[in-house]
C-alpha cells in the first residue's frame, strides 16, 4: 500500500492528505494544531493523526515520503531542518509551498549530502483542488520522479495528465512561479475590461451577462472568467469588497527573474505593480504629485 507522510493541513494540504486517502493513498498526517488533525483523521479512514513530527516520521516505513504544504520561507526551512535530523538515508522530501527556485535548488543540495533526495512541486488548484484535481509541476532528479509519481497520479486530475516532471530541482518551483506571473497578468486584464464597462454607465452593460457570454466560444474564456461570471451573477457592484489585493511571493519572484534575463514581461510586472498600488503603496507618492503640481501651478489640492 502506498503511504506518504503531509505536514502542513491547510486550504491546501488539508484538500491534498483527503484526495490522497481517497486514492488509497495512507497518509500519516501532521500539522502544527493537532485538533485540525484529529479533525481530519475522524473524516477520512486513510488518514492516521500524527501529534509530531517525530510521531510521523515512525508511522511511516522507510525509505520514506514526507511531503510538505507549509507557507514558503521560514516555516519550510524550519521544518526541513527538524525533518532532515529525524529521517534516514534514502528517504525523500517534498516541498509543495510555493517556494522561489533558487532556495529548492540550495535545499536539493544540503538534503543531498545527508543522503536525503529532494522534490519541488508546484501545485496549482486551490480549494477546487480536492474534487476537480491538481495541476503539479515537479523538479527533481528523475529517480526521484520515479518515487513520487504514484502520488502525482492520485493528486492529479487523471493519472495521465496533470502532472509533469519539468526538470531537474528548483525547475518545479520556477514553472510555477512563472505561471503565478501570467495569472497576475490575466486577473489585470479581466478587472480592467470590467470597470470599463461598467464606467460606461449610459450604456448600461450587464456585466454579468457579458461574462457568460464570453464563456461560451469566446477567446478569452477561462476558469479566471468562469468565477468572475459567477460572483457578478450575485453581486455587479462590489461595493462591500475591500479593493485590496495581496500579491505573493511569485510575482516578486518572476518580475526579479525577468530582470536578470534581460527579458521584457511587462503585462506581469505592471500587474504586480497594480497590486502595490492597492494596498496603498502609491499614496505617498500620488501626494508628491499633488504637491508638486500645487507648486509649479497654484492647483488646488483635493478636499
């Protein structure tokens, strides 16, 4: 029977340890709260609650899987670090967070010299993950691939596709991070196209309605439109919705990668820029502006 150890029970890691335990897959689960485990665990007959990570690493027999969905960064190194005292030669880690490439290349590297093997897999799906399938891109030596792709296959949305090993470590991380740009980028598009018809207020578009019809045969159909169509459907305005949008670590990422390329990505950096204008990153400099004109020109300044 297949077993894998998943530290980390969130939106993702939660979803992923049910669609394994659902596949046949024994997951020996553990998390930061065990009552979230416990939780799980009483859900899902595939899934044994591990108080610790010293309580997985013995649930499980080796050479050993042990997958992590922890928020990129710290929490990872921390856990790689505890992890890589407590397992043996020959057994395997994978990372699933979205973590930048350069630190899965690094981890690939001091894993190596303990006699651990290494997995960077990028996982797209969020929280439709769990019935629709994952879209994995995993980096790592191909006999490493060779050990995971049973997982791949389960957590996938068909066992034939979904999944791909893109190359070797860090390349997993880097083709998601890539993909996180171009979403940046297609999210822009779609709002701006949006408040420009709804600013076109003597036309009086249905917004909802064009977001349907653009579903059906349209070149700009996509999941990104699917729930687009679906929110305005309730809602056209917006009005109760805080216009602050977060951005994440692949965006930085691909707009710093872009830099040492040499290579133009403007729709993606512009979209990561468009998201530090919404969290106020752009006030300080919009009143420069307001003084500047008050100075050159006796403008008045707004109210």
């Amino acid at each position: 029977m297949l077993e894998i150890g998943l530290y980390g029970l969130g939106r993702m890691g939660g979803n992923m340890a049910r669609r394994l335990a659902r596949g046949g897959v024994r997951v020996a689960a553990c998390n930061r709260s065990f009552a979230a485990t416990e939780r799980l665990a009483a859900d899902e007959a595939g899934v044994i609650a591990c108080r610790s990570l010293d309580e997985m690493v013995a649930a499980l027999a080796p050479p050993r899987v042990v997958w992590l969905m922890l928020p990129a960064g710290a929490a990872t190194e921390a856990a790689l670090a505890e992890l890589a005292a407590r397992l043996s030669a020959g057994d395997m880690v994978v990372d699933g967070a979205n973590g930048y490439y350069k630190d899965a290349q690094r981890r690939a590297a001091e894993l190596a010299e303990r006699g651990l093997t290494f997995a960077d897999v990028g996982v797209s799906g969020g929280v439709w993950g769990l019935d629709k399938g994952y879209c994995l891109m995993a980096g790592g030596e191909p006999e490493t691939q060779v050990r995971i792709e049973p997982f791949l296959k389960v957590l996938a949305p068909a066992a034939d596709r979904g999944w791909l090993h893109a190359g070797p470590a860090g390349a997993g991380h880097f083709a998601k991070m890539v993909h996180n740009g171009i979403e940046y980028g297609m999210m822009q598009a779609y709002a701006e196209g949006f408040a420009l018809m709804r600013g076109k207020a003597e036309f009086g578009l249905d917004l909802a309605a064009i977001a349907e019809l653009w579903r059906h045969g349209s070149v700009v159909r996509s999941w990104l439109l699917d729930l687009s169509a679906d929110f305005l459907k309730a809602d056209q305005d917006l009005e109760a919705v805080t216009p602050y949008v977060a951005d994440s670590g692949e965006g930085r990422w691909t707009a710093l990668e872009a830099i040492e390329q040499g290579v133009p990505t403007p729709v993606m950096t512009l979209a990561l820029m468009s998201r530090f204008d919404s969290q106020g990153k752009a006030d300080f400099g919009n009143r420069m502006l307001a003084m500047m004109r008050k100075g050159f020109g006796g403008h008045a300044l707004k109210e």
